[in-house]
C-alpha cells in the first residue's frame, strides 16, 4: 500500500466530496445553509448571542416549532451553541461558533444581493407572466 503526503491526502478528500453526486455529504450541508431560516438566524446572531425571544422577535413569521427545530439542527452541525443560565425564568442564549462565523462573509453577501436586486427580479416576473403564452 502507497503512502501519501499529507497534501495528497487532502487533495483525495476533496476530490471525494463532489455536491453534484446525490450522495456527497456536502449536498446535506448546502441543503441545511440554503434554508432561509437558517440564513435568518445566522445573520440575527453576527452581532453577539441572542436569546431565543429576541431571535423569535427578529426573525418576522417564523413559528416556535420551525425556530426550534432550526437551532436544533444548526446546534448538531456545529455552527451554533446554545447556553443555560439557571434563573427564574431560565435563561437561554444562541451564539454562533467560530465554525458559524466562517459563514457570515457568505450569508451577508447573500441576503445583500437579494436585498438589493428585488425591484429587477419583480420586473422580471412580471415580464416572464406577460409573455407567457395563453
């Protein structure tokens, strides 16, 4: 059996990770951080830790079910942390990780673009509706 660098290694990994495949892990990964909920809260906690309220608050039509379930699953994967602090009522506080953070660059770029590019994406809607045949 061959050894390998550890440069090699890293690049068979890489090669091993193709998103197009239907059974690539990293699919699993673009599905969770293309969830418009998952963005939301990311972006919600760049500025520092939130407690679960403020989030609820932040983030307009999201229910309790769907926000908990969110943070479940961004807690697994590692992007965020989730704090207990015994008080009456308990106090619980979402931070994102630095793992989280990596993803703030792309997120905030994300959420800008469609921000700002709404009126032209309308207008093309409404122009693909017109022309759309009968």
């Amino acid at each position: 059996m061959p050894t390998h660098t550890a440069a090699q290694r890293r690049e068979e990994a890489v090669r091993e990770y193709d998103a197009f495949l239907a059974t690539c892990p990293a699919r699993q990964l673009l599905d969770r951080i293309s969830d418009k909920w998952v963005t939301l809260i990311i972006t919600a906690l760049a500025d520092g830790p939130q407690r679960y309220s403020d989030l609820s608050r932040r983030i307009a039509g999201v229910s309790q079910k769907m926000l908990t379930q969110t943070l479940r699953s961004l807690e697994r994967d590692g992007l965020l942390t989730r704090s207990v602090t015994p008080s009456v009522p308990v106090r619980v506080d979402y931070e994102l990780t630095p793992l989280g953070r990596t993803l703030l660059p792309l997120i905030a770029a994300i959420k800008g673009w469609a921000e700002s590019h709404v009126p032209e994406v309308a207008a093309a809607r409404t122009q693909y509706d017109v022309d759309l045949p009968a």
